[in-house]
C-alpha cells in the first residue's frame, strides 16, 4: 500500500503546486489517480467510474467554505476515495458471539487471536473456540496465540466434530463477554465446509460472521465474498497482510463493491496489528493526511506517561528516566512507520523514507541499551553525567563516547520540546486543528 500512498500524494502535491485549475490540469491529475489504482489492482470500471467522478465535480461544483480551487480539488479526491471504500462495519462493544470464516492460507487462525486482542484491549472479556478440525497445528497454535495475551481458550485436539466442540464450547465460557469461533478452512469453497460453517452459524447463534481475506488475493476478493455472503449472509470482512503486497487495493475495492463491508484490516505480523477499517482514516493516512484520531485512541490504550509526569515534564523536568518510558511506550504502540502515518506529515510537506525511519528505529534502541548502562541517579539526574560517567557508560554498553553524549544532546533537545508545550490548553488546539475533539 506503501506505493498507492506515494503515488497519490505525488497527485495531491501536483494539484497543489498547480498556477491554476482547468481542465487540462485536471485531465493529469485523473490520469495520475488512474495509474496509481490500476497498479494497486483496482478494477477498470471502478477506477473509471471515480475518474470521471472526480473531473465532473471539480469542474461543475461551486467552491465550499473558504476553500481555495486547489483546496476543494483535493478535497474531492479525498472524498471519492472514500467513497470507493464503501461504508464501515459498526462492531458492537457488548456481548456477543463471533464466526471466522475463510480459506486456509488467509490469516484466519491468527486474525482470530487478533480480534480476540481487539476487544481485549476495549475492556471486553474475550475466548476463543477452536473449531477448526481439518488443519493439522490449528489446535496448537491458536491456544498458544491465546494463552500468550492471556485469552481464554476452549477446543479438543482428539475430536473431529467441529459442531460439538462449538457447542461444548459455548457453554463452558458463557460466563465471557464475546466468544470467537474459528472454524476450518478449505483450499476452495467445497460442500462440506459449507455444510459445516451453516451448522456452526445455527449452532452458536452467532451474532457476527465475519470472513477472513488475503489481500493479496486482489479483485478475486469479490468472488469469494460473494460466495461466503451467500453461504452464511456475512456481516463483514476483514482484510489482512495490507502491509505486505501491491494488491491491497483491488482487494479493498472489490469487498466494498460487493456491498458486504470491511470490518478490519490487518497491517502486520504482530498480535495487535489489526485496526478497525475506517475508510476516511484509512484514506486520510495514504494521503499523508495523518489521522490523528487513531493516534489518540493508541495513546489511550498504551498512555506513554501518567498525568503527574506529564505535568512535570511540560515544566521542563524531563529525566533520562522518562524518556526510556516514552521510547518503551512508543514501541508498544508499534512500529515508527506506522506512528508516523498518523501524522499529518503529507500536509505539511514533509515525506520521510521508510530507510530514515528504520534508522530512527535503531537508534532508539541502541539508546535504550545505553541507558540500560546507567545507574538510577544518572537516569534522573542526566546534567551529573560528566567524562569520567560517559566512558565507563560507553564501555558497559559496547558504544563510543561520542555515542553517549549523542544520547545526552537527544535529551537536551527533548526536553527543550518538553518545554515548549506550555499547557494542556495548547494541546488541545493542536488536536481540534487536526479534527480531534
């Protein structure tokens, strides 16, 4: 998705930068957007469709607001994009029963566990029943996955009914507030795994079906979500591993054309790379827009500081201390290059390569084990830190000097930024600015 994102940002920098907007702007700007989707795998007739969407509107509609000619172009594009990811799927925060449905290869086990971290995460008590009795290891791995983030898990590795073992399933954890059932998957849409997911479904009266796609499967994800829909009446989707092809597109695409709707989206390896799919975030960030929203609900989950700290470090009395807890915090949070697509950097004109970022990674980490070198009265006094310190730090570390005092300068310029956020007041402008209320 890396490379859509690049690609249309290119467009939106283009129509910016423009002396004017007529129609032969526009006609570059179209094709711009069309190669960029079709590279993506975006079916023809719906990049057509958006194509002329976006040239009609710009050239009949009337300016909104305060917006400049350059600014409601963009806009447009920003809409239109949107639309063509169709609308979320509301995930109900409250008791309930799930089904995953999907062919084997598609993430489906693991997706599961994910889902299960999801509502975790939302304060809900979340289990997982195995029903999937047709992959060898399914047993072991989805137990695994669950016991790791501390899930409750109900399956029998000697039974091959997968209907009992629901059923089995759902009384002994009826105490739990959504309970997912991962069932078998096939290399096709066979008879018997049809039969099987509609025993499953009446079973456990569940109350979402959702089914699980490899994006990389690209436009072919409208046949199988047409199948599965007409199999069980689905109640979305979710699209996984969008971080690791140039599919992405033709798969997001193709499930919202279908009409079936994106529940999820998963956008990497880890237990808590699934995010749920808000087309108007999720286009805002390939944009380069940011999406600070999810940013704040990230904080919220994983929150960097306490309030006392952040107090004392908003009046400069920010210790080595606190930025080992603020790097451990943002490595929680997941990785740089997807923290830093929360931010309206695009916007701003700013675009930082991933080999930056990776590199910014690494450094936080090798600062990480230099501090791991300090004793506490260092950490939270870093101005003690005279030559004789920095050497003796650097040899417990196996770094230089010049590499310490690389470390004591990082910190000397965060808590100057530390400084320059005066009060919550202006945090909080900053956030209305970015559409945060």
């Amino acid at each position: 998705m890396e490379n859509l994102g690049s690609s249309l940002r290119d467009t939106l920098k283009k129509i910016a930068r423009a002396n004017r907007i007529d129609e032969k702007t526009l006609n570059e700007v179209v094709k711009d957007i069309q190669r960029a989707l079709l590279s993506a795998d975006v079916n023809v007739a719906l990049v057509q469709q958006l194509s002329k969407r976006i040239k009609d509107r710009a050239l009949k509609e009337e300016l909104s607001g305060k917006l400049n000619p350059r600014q409601h172009v963009i806009n447009i594009v920003y809409q239109e994009l949107v639309a063509l990811l169709g609308e979320p799927i509301s995930v109900p925060l409250t008791r309930h029963t799930v089904i995953m449905v999907g062919l084997q290869g598609s993430g489906k086990t693991t997706t599961t566990a994910k889902l299960a971290r999801f509502f975790q995460k939302k304060g809900l008590k979340a289990a997982v029943i195995c029903a999937d009795t047709y992959r060898p290891g399914a047993y072991d791995q989805l137990s695994q996955l669950c016991e790791r983030i501390g899930v409750a898990f109900y399956g029998e590795s000697e039974s091959s009914d997968a209907v009992e073992i629901t059923t089995r399933g759902l009384a002994e954890l009826k105490r739990y507030d959504v309970i997912l059932v991962d069932t078998a998957g096939r290399h096709a849409l066979e008879t018997d795994l049809v039969l099987e997911m509609e025993a499953i479904n009446e079973t456990s009266k569940a109350d979402q079906r959702f089914l699980v796609l490899d994006s990389g499967i690209g436009q072919q994800a409208s046949e199988q979500a047409k199948a599965f829909n007409e199999a069980i009446g689905l109640t979305g989707v979710i699209v996984t591993k969008l971080d690791g092809t140039a599919k992405g597109g033709g798969a997001l695409s193709a499930v919202a054309e279908v009409g079936t709707g994106i529940a999820f989206i998963g956008m990497g390896e880890t237990i808590d790379d699934l995010e749920k799919f808000e087309p108007d975030r999720f286009i805002s960030r390939l944009l380069g827009m940011g999406d600070m929203k999810t940013l704040v609900e990230m904080i919220e989950e994983e929150p960097p500081i306490e309030m006392e700290e952040a107090e004392a470090m908003l009046k400069g009395e920010f210790t080595l201390k606190d930025m080992y807890k603020q790097m451990d915090a943002i490595r929680k949070m997941g990785p740089l290059t997807k923290i830093v697509q929360m931010l309206p950097l695009g916007s701003l004109g700013v675009d930082i390569p991933n080999g930056a970022l990776q590199s910014t990674k690494e450094t936080l980490e090798r600062f990480k084990v230099v501090m791991d070198s300090m004793t506490d009265e260092e950490l939270e006094h870093p101005r003690i830190i005279r030559s004789s310190r920095i050497k003796r730090i650097a040899r417990g570390s196996g770094v230089t000097s010049d590499y310490v005092r690389e470390l004591l300068k990082y910190h000397k310029a965060m808590q100057r930024a530390m400084k320059g956020v005066r009060s919550q007041k202006e945090m909080q402008k900053f956030l209305r600015k970015q559409g945060v209320k």
